[in-house]
C-alpha cells in the first residue's frame, strides 16, 4: 500500500514458500496457498509483470476451482484477476470468458449494487474495449460507475480507476467532449484524496489526456458522434486459409432448440484446432434479434468475441406465435450487430478468397435464398459448397435432388426449393445430413451431462434448457397434428416417433402433460453432426454419404433412411464429439477444470 511493491514481492514470495512448505506437511490448506497466490500475483501485476501475475491468479483460481463451489465468491475473485492478467497480456479474447462467469457468480453471491459486482463489471469492460468493442465497453463501465457512485462516497478515491477507463473507452467512441470531463473529475477527485506526488503517475495521465483533448477539440475534431467513430458493424475477420482453416458462414436458428448451440460449441472447438474460420454468424427465425444477441453472448464466452454476428429474417415464421427464444444469462445485446444478415454475408463473402467458403444452414434457409437472389455472381464465386441440417426427397443419379419436409426445410419451404435448384444450376456442390444419420448416432445423456463438471455457464444452462425443451417437445408430440401450438412440427414427430427415438421402445406409462426427461437415457444431435460433415477429415473418417452427380457436380447426403444412417462407427463418433465438446469448455476456461472432466470412454449401447 506504501507503493514499495518490489519489498512486497520478495516478502509475498517468502510467505508463499513457507505456507508451500507447510501445506506439504499437512499444517496448511490449500486455500490458504490460493491466498498467497493471489497477493503475489497481485503485487506482481502492479509492477506490470503480467505473465508471472497470470501464472499466480492462475494458481489461485485452479485452486479454489477443486476445493470451493464453483459459485463461491474467491473463485469469482481469482477469475476477475486472471481476465485482467489477460488482457494486459494482450489476450483480452481469452479473457473474457472468464470475466462473464466472475460477473455472473458476483451478481448471484453479492447483488447487482454490491462493489464487487462492479469491479467484475469494468474487468469485463476492459477486455471488451481491448478486443476493439468500445461500444460494449462504454455501456458496461457506465453500470460500473452507476454502482460506484451509488456506494462510495462523493468523490471516493476509489471512483478514479474507472473513471480513467472509461475516459479511454469514451476516447475510442469518438465522444471527445464527454472524455474530457471524465478525465477532469478523475483529477478533481485525485486532489482531494492525495497530497503531492502520492500516485503521481495516475495524476500526470489524467492531466495528459485532458490536454491531448483539448487539442482534438480545438482542432474541429469535436463533435463526432459514437456512431461515426465507433465503428457500430464489426470488421470481417481477415481469411488466411493456411493458418486458420476453411471459412465459414453459418446461418441458425439458435435458442429455439439446444441443438444449435451446440454446433457453435463445436465450431470453437474446430475453430481452435483451426480447421474451420468463422467469418460471419447470422441468426434466423423471428425472433431473430433476440437469437442474435443469443449467439453473441455464446461465442463471447466461448472466447471469440470477434466473430460478426448479423440478424437474419423471420425465417418463414412471421407472425407465428410460440417461437420464443430460450434464457441465458450470457446472452447480451450488443451494438456491433449487423442489423442486416445478408449484408453481412455478402461482406464476409467479398473478403474471401475465391470458391474458399462454406456456407452452413442450420435454421431456415429463407436468408441463404436471398442472399443467393441479391449477390448471385459473388455466391457462385466464393462458396465452394453449401452444408444444410434437413433432409432430401429420394435421390436418382443426374436428378436434381429436391428437399424433403425437415422441419428446416419446412420453415420455408419456397426457398428451400429454390437454394437447392439454384446451387444445382449453378453447379455448387451440396451435402445434407438427414435425421436419419442422428438416429444413427444417439449420444447418451451420461456423456453430455459429464460435460457439467466443467461448470462453464453454456453447459449448466443447456442441460436445463435441454429437460424443458424435452418436456416441451413430449407435450406436442401428444397433440393432434392440426394444433397449432405443435409450431412446425411435422405430422410424423407424434407420440410413438418420440418414444422409439427417445426411449428406444414403442410407448410409455406416462401422459402426455406429464415431464418425461427423466425417462430419457440418449438424445439425438443433428447440428452437430452436420457441422463435422464441413470438415473432410471427419467426414471421411464418420460418414458415408449417398452422392449423385448433377450438372458434373456432386450433391451428397449422409442418411438414406432409418436404415441407412450413413453413421460408421456410433461409438467412436460420440466420443469424437464429446472430446471436442470437451476441448471447447476447458480451453474456454483457461483448462482449470481439466481434472475433473476426464476423457472417458464407456462403452455403450447403441
């Protein structure tokens, strides 16, 4: 507290060496090592040795991590350090997952006017605004500060750290004005609470931004609004096929069922592994603003902030009722959303290099029928083949193939037709992955439950999502097929469909208003599925597709019918998919749970 940090770190060694010492010997737990942990690696942060600080908070949080609930407040404080070690360490992306969780667990242990929650609060603003979301950055800082000002008192020494953030990220907005009154209050609030050369340095930087903005605004400068600086649309990720993959656009109808959520579960563990390049996520089916903010809230805690995320149509469902999205407490609405799905892909196509692209279709393809109608010559240019979860009528060789009722396929039936002509005109290749290939691998509910122990928020929410989903699908499968609350449900998901595919048997002793999840043993994944098809390593390695050839261009399909599910071997594919489902959380969490969530094999009945 003196400022002499170089003393306290030799001291803050020593403590850690005797409670080593004395933890080997049974005299001291292991949390309190953690607490010495954390002191060193704070005191090493302040002297801006940021890797060895992270290594400590690391340490710490690993700790707390095996011998505390995950909800416990000090594993909540060693996550806030680890993500501020990470951004200083110029790897705000990595950070930011673990900033979510320590803002969730804060809000939950201490409410949402507790000063803990708003310093988990700026620790995520300071990573977004390092990864170059200002705006993001702005809103959360400006929470923080609502917060700061409401519990310390009037001009708190306490106030000044935020407020020169948030003067930055002001800066980064364009909003000079407003930045430099931000910084004056910061050294307003520094001379009342120091004397002369206490923190001098903080003063010093206060006082060279309010010049430094003096001079923008003195030179007509001033006056620009956030939405001409910060730029509100986020940049198209750079393509580099060699070191990142195949780029990919996806299109999803996320949180209208788990299934979609975990394909971009999959797709940052494929991204990691740099098979695939995410270069544009677009979110279809009304409400599409709401499963937008959805799949940005997921892959930002997944660790990939920078991939552009754009709204899509209603998907066929305009004006229908019950297509609500499911909760998540990750899912954030955010100001660098593309208010227009197909102008993004048409972007994210533009930037990659010539037939490079695969377009993915997990949702209605109404958005890839437009943007094939409105940017036609640049589609056929770019995208190298389209991969959709749906299903195809029987195929003949040197047929056209044309799409069957899959519920994707269903919800617009008009564009369906027309993606697959127009791609088969235009000689694009397609490849479908059926229903009939998740028959063929049902993944039993013990593997996605092991997932658990990795306590990231995506799991523990889609297993919840994932029983009321189930229930939910249980009632309307009891339905008459003329009740329009069964949505788009096709006549044939009715009660004995549901029990030969869920429960492996022709019925039930239970009613249709009745919960049925607890009677489930394996659930079927198509998304999944159909996003491994994208990669010519698992595909060769899991699938035999069907392939006719049209106009000298093949279109496949990886299951036939229920007895030819185009599956090679079930078993190793749910492992393959639960190692990588595995991959995604872990590396997402900086690998702290590792132990605990184990590569298991077990042999299955499938």
């Amino acid at each position: 507290k003196s400022g002499d940090l170089p003393t306290a770190e030799t001291l803050h060694w020593e403590a850690l060496h005797i409670r080593s010492c004395s933890a080997n010997e049974g005299a001291c737990t292991s949390l309190e090592l953690a607490i010495s942990y954390t002191q060193l690696g704070c005191t090493l942060f302040g002297q801006k040795k940021y890797e060895e600080a992270y290594k400590q908070h690391r340490l710490a949080l690993k700790t707390r991590f095996e011998y505390l609930d995950f909800s416990h407040g000090h594993v909540s404080e060693s996550l806030n350090y680890c993500a501020e070690a990470l951004c200083s360490l110029g790897r705000a992306a990595d950070g930011i997952p673990l900033a979510i969780h320590a803002v969730n667990i804060r809000k939950v242990v201490f409410g949402t006017s507790h000063p803990a929650y708003a310093h988990a609060l700026s620790i995520l603003a300071s990573c977004y605004h390092a990864v170059g979301r200002s705006c993001d950055a702005r809103d959360y800082f400006e929470e923080c500060l609502s917060i700061c000002e409401a519990v310390f008192q009037k001009n708190h020494a306490n106030i000044i750290p935020n407020l020169m953030n948030y003067g930055k990220v002001l800066c980064s907005t364009g909003d000079y004005e407003k930045a430099k009154s931000v910084f004056q209050r910061a050294i307003v609030i520094h001379k009342k609470n120091f004397t002369e050369g206490q923190r001098a340095s903080e003063l010093e930087t206060c006082q060279s931004q309010v010049q430094e903005l003096t001079e923008k605004i003195e030179s007509n400068t001033k006056a620009l609004q956030c939405a001409s600086v910060c730029e509100r649309n986020m940049p198209i990720p750079t393509v580099d096929i060699k070191k990142k993959g195949t780029p990919i656009i996806v299109i999803t109808d996320i949180g209208r069922d788990v299934d979609d959520e975990y394909a971009l579960v999959l797709l940052a563990s494929l991204a990691r592994m740099h098979l695939l390049d995410p270069i544009a996520v677009v979110a279809t089916l009304s409400p599409q603003r709401e499963r937008a903010y959805l799949a940005r809230g997921v892959l930002d805690i997944l660790g990939f902030p920078n991939i552009p995320i754009g709204i899509g149509s209603c998907g066929g469902a305009k004006g229908k009722a019950g297509l609500d999205v499911y909760n998540a407490e990750y899912s954030r609405s955010c100001s660098c959303i593309y208010e227009c799905g197909v102008e993004l892909m048409a972007r994210a196509l533009s930037a990659s290099p010539d037939k490079s692209v695969q377009v993915f279709c997990i949702g209605s393809l109404t958005d890839a029928a437009t943007l094939m109608k409105d940017h036609e010559e640049l589609f056929v240019k770019k995208v190298k083949e389209v991969s959709v979860m749906g299903g195809l009528n029987e195929i003949e060789e040197g047929k056209f193939v044309v799409p069957d009722t899959a519920y994707n396929n269903n919800c617009d039936a008009p564009s369906a037709a027309y993606v697959y002509q127009k791609c088969q005109e235009l000689c694009i290749p397609t490849i479908t992955l059926s229903r009939y290939a998740a028959y063929g691998c049902p993944i039993p509910t013990a593997v996605l439950d092991n997932l658990k122990k990795t306590e990231h928020m995506v799991v523990n929410n889609i297993v919840n999502v994932r029983t009321a989903s189930i229930n939910e699908l249980w009632k309307k499968v009891n339905m008459p097929t003329s009740d329009t609350r069964r949505e788009k449900l096709p006549p044939r998901c009715n009660r004995l469909w549901f029990c030969q595919t869920f429960l492996g048997r022709d019925d039930v002793e239970t009613d249709g208003a009745s919960p049925i999840m607890s009677h489930v043993e394996k659930l079927n994944m198509y998304d999944p599925l159909a996003l491994l098809c994208c990669v010519p390593a698992y595909r060769e390695a899991h699938f035999r597709m069907e392939t006719v050839t049209v106009n000298g261009v093949p279109q496949s399909v990886v299951g036939l019918s229920q007895d030819q599910t185009g599956i090679v071997d079930p078993e190793v594919l749910c492992a393959e998919l639960f190692s990588l489902f595995r991959l995604a959380f872990l590396r997402s969490l900086q690998n702290i749970c590792k132990r605990r969530v184990a590569m298991q094999r077990t042999s299955m009945d499938f």
